[in-house]
C-alpha cells in the first residue's frame, strides 16, 4: 500500500509540474506581447507619418489662417537694462476677414504687444512654462482687441534673449 501512496502522489506532482509550466508559458507570452507593442512596435502615429498623413488632422472648418507680424525688439525690463528680446510670431486667426483687420490694426497690436513684452523680465522668460504663458497673454491682448475668439493661437517663429 505504500508503494501507491508514493505513485499517486508522483503522479499528482508531475501533472502539478507540468501545470505550473503551461501558466508560466502563457505569462510569458503575454509579458512578450505586451513588451513589444510598448517598446518596440511602431505607434499609430509614426506609421500615418511615414505614411506622409498627419496624426490628428484637423477639419478644414477648424484651421485658420497664419499672418507674418513684423519681428519685435524690446528692451527687457531687467535693473541694469541691458537685456533686450526680439521675437518674431505668426498668428492663426479664424479666417480672411480676421487677418485683414489684424493688418488694419497693425499700430494699435505694435502698441500692445511692445508694452506687454517690455514689461517682461529675463527671469520671467527663462522657463519653458513662461514662454507658453506670454504666448497666451498675446492671444488675449490680440482678442482683446479683435475680438474673443478670432485669434486661435500664436507661433513664436524666432525668439532671441540678450
């Protein structure tokens, strides 16, 4: 009788062996599957780029009009005064009759936009968090003076700090 009390229980061992293994497998395979897709798949939006498509188009009706205004050269309103910041932007405004009256407003926008940069600081510009923030404050400037939501966002396209 002891002899079958030993079989039975290397036959209950060797199906528990062979369990354990089939489990581990499988957590292997799906930890395999998971690492490629995270790690070295190609995402979404590398595949629509190399594809020449954007990631996130927009619709037609939600793209605006980009406006070139003349470059800004500002003394910085630093104690010694001897930094100074020229900054070169775009606006996106919502469409044709916007960009003519950004043009038709061009001294009343230099007038704005001068004051508010050169009440900035080298400081105050330093930070990537800043640099997003004055770009905002010109949307609401620009707003402010065109009207809310004609102006849709702004584009530093050169931004030098002395």
């Amino acid at each position: 009788m002891a002899d079958e009390d030993v079989v039975q229980d290397g036959k209950k061992s060797g199906k528990l062996k062979w369990i354990i293994i089939a489990v581990a497998l499988i957590l292997l395979g799906v930890g395999g599957y998971f690492g490629y897709t995270m790690f070295f798949a190609p995402s979404d939006d590398a595949q629509t780029a190399e594809r020449g498509g954007s990631a996130d188009p927009l619709p037609d009706s939600l793209e605006g009009q980009l406006v070139p205004l003349p470059t800004f050269l500002v003394n910085l309103a630093d104690p010694l005064g001897r930094r100074y910041l020229k900054l070169g932007i775009e606006v996106e405004v919502r469409d044709k009759k916007v960009a003519s009256d950004l043009l038709r407003n061009e001294a009343r926008i230099r007038d704005t936009l001068l004051l508010l940069l050169s009440s900035k600081s080298y400081d105050s510009l330093s930070t990537m968090k800043a640099k997003v923030e004055m770009k905002q404050e010109i949307v609401d400037r620009l707003n402010q003076i065109l009207g809310r939501g004609t102006v849709l966002r702004v584009y530093i396209t050169e931004m030098v700090i002395q």
